[in-house]
C-alpha cells in the first residue's frame, strides 16, 4: 500500500524532473532525448515520460531530425515551445500602464499603453485592470501568469504594495488582488529591481552578478541584483535610495520628508529648476524652449553654453554621483547603470558623474567600477516584469532570448 508520504515525495520528484528538463531544453535550444538524459544524469525511461508529459502540455514541440551523420535511428529534437504560456506583463510609471504579453523567451508582444493622466489611487487600480483585461482578452494560448511592475515598497512574497509614494498606494494587497481576479499566479517588483533583473538577464552586462541600476526620471530608485540574485532588504525596501534626505532643509517631498534626493534628481525638480533660471534670464538659452522645456532642452543648452543649464546638469550630476559614490561604497559592486529621463543629460553629464564618484569614495573601490548611461529600452520593464513569473512558474533561472540569425 503506497502511503500519503510516498505519493508526496514522488510528486516531488517528478516537479523536479519536469522543471530540470524543461530548463535544459530552454538553456540548449534544440536537443535529443538522449543527450538530455546524458546532460540531467536521468533514466532515458524517465526523460522520454517526462518529455511526453511536456509535449501534451504544450510546453515542447518536436522540431524534427537531428541533422549530421551518424549510424542508426536519427534523434529527434527539441525546443520549448516559445508561445505556448505567454506571461501578461504590466509595467506601471508615473505617467502611463503599459502591458504586454510576453513569450517564454522574453520576446514581447504587442503593447498596450493607457495614460495615468494624473490619476492615483483607486482610480490608477482601475487603469492597471483595463490592461490587464485586454492582456487576458488578446491571448490566444494560457496563460503562465501576471507579472507587474511598479513605483515604490514591494512585498515579493505576497505581491504586496506597501508604499507607493507618487501613486497613493498604502498596504495595496495587489498580488492578491489580481490573483483573486484573474484567477493566475502574480509576481509584483518594484520597477527598478525589475530593471536590474532585465539588465542581469537580457542586458550589455547579462550575466554579471552584482549589478545595480539607479533609475533617474519622475522618481528616484535603484534596483540591486547580488550574486545572481534581487536583493530587497529585510523591509523591501533596498535601493530606495530617492527618499534618502540629502539635504535637511531641501524642499517638501511627496514622502513628507525634506531635501529628499527625488527632490533635487526627479524630472519635476529639474524642470522646476530650468524654469526659475529662465524667469530670472529671460535672455537665456533655454527661453526658445519654454513652451515645452523637456531635460533634452536643458542638456542642449547647456552645450551651447547656456551658464544656468550648465548649473542644472552640474549640480545633477554632483547629487547622481553622490548616491552612486554611496552605493558602492554600501555594497562593493563595480556594475553601475544610470538610466531613465536623466539619460537625456548626455556624456557631459556621465563624464562628470565618474569624476564626482571618483572624488566621494574609497579610490581602490571604484577604480575598475564600470559606470554608464543609458536610456531606458523600451521592452526592459516589460521582461523585467515576465521575468518573476518564468522563474517562479517554470524554474527557468536563466531566460535566454534566441539569436536571431538572418
């Protein structure tokens, strides 16, 4: 008589079996039954079940003869099934939702974009579910589960909002409420931990393992990947590093505190500078922009010497290095990526980041720290979203985008 113990530890082993085949098919792109037996140190007996219970899941597809010679029968190939349970991923900013649905591989879809037009609250809820309702409508296969990322205090474990400053969520239970909705499984991250995730994945420094990502626009916050792995803190709260007061007696934040470093980095404080320089010189460069003062205006005035749009990039840039010098004075990392609207500055603006690192900390820390600029791509928070969900869903710990070949 098999007992309740033995039923539970051969589920056990055959979960295990199935997501210790699925990821080498998905890290090798195309392989045999026999070498995937060779490669998991399993039975062919228990690859050719587990691979059969893959296929009549849909998650693998047969891609046909193993090419090259060879005596006896030819292997068949195999290869995740790239679509077969797409991930609807939401990003959330202050300024629109975005959504996607998006393939095992992380190849992105169609998008979906609704404007926030200043909306918070309940009412930013009900724009984040209009999205994810035509997600849900627009998928043609299952799907594997809703990844949203987000402004402010994530809770990972359970999806929980426990802060979200700009759009007025307070011990926001979203994971659960999305879960009870739509009735799939829910990974809720903060918007620059997804960024350091899509970077570590899918990025110029894939596979590095300390990366941090210190995302520069509305807001300020900084996404940390160690060893290979997101970091929180014990109160999710690490990286949020734009609430840290940088100046005692700084302007009001949102927060409640003052002299907050998204106070002096954030768009909105930039452009407020910009505009108090052109009220005191109307003569100044950036006066041929006020209709429509962007960061881009300022950065190009100040290269065309503009002395007040200078200051502002300058002084961006003391406080942009200032929090970098912190970081990895904090955490030792070398991998520094600085992105967002604050991406518009330009080389001037990196150039005198470093200098300012440079300056601020422990010289034998940061002389082979590599520090860049780069705007946000427009698919990395949209992966950075899926990307939760294929790891918890699926163990796929690594997500490899296919080489496109021409």
């Amino acid at each position: 008589m098999t007992t309740l113990g033995e039923k539970a530890t051969r589920q056990h082993t055959r979960d295990v079996n199935l997501r210790l085949v699925l990821r080498a098919i998905y890290e090798l792109g195309a392989v045999s039954r026999a070498d995937l037996a060779r490669l998991t140190n399993l039975t062919r007996t228990t690859v050719s079940d587990v691979v059969a219970e893959l296929i009549e899941r849909g998650l693998v597809v047969e891609t046909g003869p193993a090419t090259g010679g060879g005596i006896g029968r030819t292997p068949i190939l195999l290869s995740v099934a790239e679509w077969s349970r797409p991930v609807a991923a939401v990003s959330v900013n202050a300024d629109a939702v975005e959504g996607a649905l998006v393939s095992l591989r992380g190849a992105v879809g169609a998008r979906i974009r609704q404007p926030l037009a200043g909306r918070t609250g309940m009412d930013a809820l009900a724009v984040l579910r209009e999205v994810l309702d035509s997600l849900t409508q627009a998928a043609t296969q299952p799907l594997l589960g809703i990844g949203v990322t987000t402004p402010g205090l994530i809770d990972a474990g359970s999806g929980a909002v426990v802060r979200a400053v700009g759009l007025e969520w307070v011990d926001l239970p979203l994971g659960q409420m999305l879960h009870e909705r739509y009735a799939l499984p829910v990974k809720v991250v903060n918007d620059s931990q997804c960024l350091a995730l899509a970077e570590h994945l899918f990025g110029e420094w894939r596979g590095v393992q300390n990366v941090v990502v210190l995302k520069i626009g509305k807001g300020v916050g900084a996404g940390i990947v160690l060893n290979g792995q997101l970091y929180a803190g014990e109160g999710f709260g690490a990286g949020e590093i734009g609430h840290l007061a940088f100046t005692a007696d700084g302007p009001l934040c949102k927060c409640g505190n003052r002299g907050c470093l998204e106070t002096i980095l954030g768009t909105d404080a930039l452009l407020a500078q910009a505009h108090a320089a052109l009220a005191d010189d109307p003569a100044s460069a950036l006066a041929q922009y006020a209709a429509d003062l962007s960061l881009a205006h300022i950065a190009d005035a100040a290269i065309a010497g503009d002395p007040a749009a200078q200051r502002i990039v300058a002084n961006a840039a003391a406080a942009t290095g200032a929090a970098v010098a912190t970081i990895i004075s904090l955490l030792s990392v070398r991998h520094v990526l600085i992105t967002g609207r604050i991406a518009a500055f330009g080389a001037a603006f990196i150039d005198l980041v470093r200098r300012e690192v440079a300056q601020r900390a422990l010289p034998a820390l940061v002389r082979d720290a590599e520090i860049r600029l780069a705007p946000v791509s427009t698919t990395a928070p949209l992966i950075g979203a899926a990307a939760p969900v294929l790891t918890g869903e699926l163990g796929l710990i690594r997500l490899h985008q296919r080489e496109e070949t021409e």
